[in-house]
C-alpha cells in the first residue's frame, strides 16, 4: 500500500493516506498509529 503522510500542527495530528483512494485514511498520534489506523480501514 502506498500512502501519504499528512500533518496538522494545530491539533498534532499525523494523518496517513491512500494514494489510490483518497476517502481512505487513518489518524493517530504518531505516523506509525496513523499507518496503522489506515491499514484498518482498509481491510
């Protein structure tokens, strides 16, 4: 899976994103949590 590594400064907040399909995401507070939550949503 590729993914994108997004990041909110104002709430610290790591967001990874399917590449192939944007409406699938995954959020934590840390880039692997985010990876992880990601990798979730899209099983």
């Amino acid at each position: 899976m590729k993914y994108r590594i997004l990041l909110d400064l104002k709430d610290q907040l790591f967001t990874a994103v399917d590449i192939n399909d944007s409406n699938k995401f995954g959020n934590g507070t840390t880039i692997q949590q985010a990876i992880d939550n990601l990798k979730k949503q899209a099983a």
